[in-house]
C-alpha cells in the first residue's frame, strides 16, 4: 500500500511539474513571439538588410528550440547573440538600425531571456 502511494505522489508531482513546464513554455513562446514582431517591425536598411533582419530572426528561432529542448543556458546565449548583432548593427560606420529600435529590440530580447531562462 505504502508503494501505491508512493506511485501515486511520484505520479501527481511529475503531472504538476509538466503542467507548469507547459506554462512556462507557453509564456517563453509568447516573449520570443514578441521579440520576433518587433524584429519584423523595425526598419532595417543598407545591402545587406534582409540578411540581417534574416540572421536575427533565426536567432530568435534557434532561442526558442533550445527552449523546447530544455536547454536554457543556450537559449539565454542565443539571445546574448541577438543582441550582439543589434549592437553591431548600430555602431558600425554606416548603421542599418536607429538607436530608438535598438533599444526596443535589446529590451525585447532582455524580457524574453528573463521570461525564458530566469537568467
């Protein structure tokens, strides 16, 4: 008896911990999502626009199935990356970004490292 109840409490905590690991997912998709829009959002611009826009959307990507494979350390870097190229973006000689969509990109990327991995 005392190893069905065992069973059962091992049981009801798995469920709970998968059921807010659901949760937690879903909120992280709905950051990432954010984060993505306000990416498609900005205005870009020089040759190579497109590939950029490109290369931190797939970041935005590459966050979110790190995510899905619980791997939130490498979530949380991908995202560092993101930001790293919006940084690069501005302070080149001839920026593709204002500053004012830096910064709201940058922030968007910061909530969803927060939401996501708690880091």
């Amino acid at each position: 008896m005392r190893k069905i109840i065992t069973a059962c409490s091992a049981l009801v905590f798995l469920t709970a911990m998968s059921t807010a690991h659901a949760a937690m997912t879903e909120v992280c998709d709905t950051a990432l999502s954010m984060t993505k829009n306000y990416t498609n959002a900005v205005e870009i611009t020089g040759r190579q626009a497109d590939r950029d826009r490109a290369t931190l959307l797939g970041k935005i990507d590459d966050a979110r199935l790190k995510m899905l494979l619980d791997k939130p350390e490498d979530a949380w870097q991908k995202l560092e990356d993101y930001k790293t190229k919006v940084a690069s973006m501005v302070e080149s000689l001839k920026p593709s970004l204002s500053q004012t969509d830096a910064e709201s990109l940058t922030t968007a990327a910061i909530e969803s490292q927060m939401v996501c991995t708690g880091m």
